[in-house]
C-alpha cells in the first residue's frame, strides 16, 4: 500500500495554476511546478498522473474559482437587469489596474486556446464548453436586459459579447488600450449604443 498523500491538493493545484496562467503548458517547466506546488516531481506524478493531469486539474481549478464565480449572477433563476452590465463594468476595472497585478495574464482558457495545446481534441472540448458557458449566461444577461428583444437579436447580441470578451482577454497581454477597447465595446453594445 503507498503512502497517503500528505499534502494541500487544493492548494497544490491552485499553486500550479497560477504557474500554467502565467507561463502556459508549455512554458511551465517541471522545476517551477515543483517549487510552486512544494512537491518533488514523485509526488506530482503520484498524485495527478502526470503534467498534463496536473494541468488538467489546474483548469477544472480556473473554471470552477474563477471563470463561474463571476457568472453566477448570469445563471440563477432570478437574473438583474444590469447584471451583465456589472460583469463587464467589473472585468474593465480590472483590466484597467494601473498596477498591472490583476490580469496580467489574460485567460488561462484562452491563451490555452492559442497555444499548440488546443490540438488536443480534450483541451479543444473544455474550451468549447467554457464559451459555451459564457454564450449561455451572456445570453441570459442579454434577455433580463432586453427582454422585448426577438430570441435572434439575442442570441447575435450574446455571441457579439462573448467575441469581445474573447478580444479583450488576448489583447490584454500585450495591449491594454485595445482589451479596454473591447470591453467598451461590449458595454455600447449591450447599451444599444453600438460603436460606429
């Protein structure tokens, strides 16, 4: 029989996460998870089967910690009016931190999707279903805002948001003006104040 595990694997995963947001699968080499995770490379092999279960686990971590927590006022039975506003009002002041320490990184799913990885049919599936959570719940958004709009309108508004969203989460690692750009965009949009 092995030995239990005896470490965080919450904590571990967390920590490998924020190594593969910011350096990417293939930039995140074994040395920097081992001293991010406090695990030698036996213990992450142990327990996650290899790098790519560990990112794997890192992912399911992103979505779950960060990516739905900031959907769940798009997803209830009860959705605000403004709720999708706030969503995008938020993810502006967050882009915008003249300190640069929020989102520097863009997004883990995103910059994934960029990258050779997204080849894999298993990586090419979990980004397919976080867009199409974020259509569902932009859609649900779109819909307490404007709920006279035709379900078409909605669905062309929805999938506009989510391309923007999309557009700011690339741009901001390497131009902010442009992320914000997009995130006013989609602010105009759901406003019905498209930009000309």
């Amino acid at each position: 029989m092995g030995r239990p595990l005896t470490f965080d694997r919450a904590e571990a995963v967390r920590a490998a996460r924020d190594v593969f947001w910011h350096e990417g699968y293939d930039g995140a080499s074994m040395a920097t998870l081992q001293q991010a995770t406090a695990l030698n490379a036996s213990s992450i092999y142990h327990a996650f089967g290899s790098k790519r279960g560990l990112f794997d686990a890192a992912v399911e971590d992103y979505l779950d910690q960060v990516v739905r927590p900031g959907l769940t006022p798009l997803r209830g039975p009860d959705v605000e009016p403004g709720a999708l506003a706030r969503y995008f009002r938020s993810a502006r002041e967050i882009f915008a931190d003249p300190s640069g320490r929020t989102l520097p990184d863009g997004c883990l799913l995103v910059n994934t999707a960029c990258s050779g990885l997204a080849r894999d049919d298993g990586i090419a599936e979990v980004v397919r279903v976080y867009r199409a959570e974020l259509h569902a719940a932009f859609l649900r958004g779109v819909g307490a805002r404007h709920p006279g709009l035709p379900l078409a309108d909605r669905e062309r508004l929805a999938e506009t948001l989510v391309a923007l969203l999309v557009s700011a989460l690339v741009m901001t690692r390497v131009d902010t003006g442009a992320a914000l750009a997009s995130l006013d965009a989609a602010l105009n949009s759901l406003e019905g104040n498209p930009t000309p």
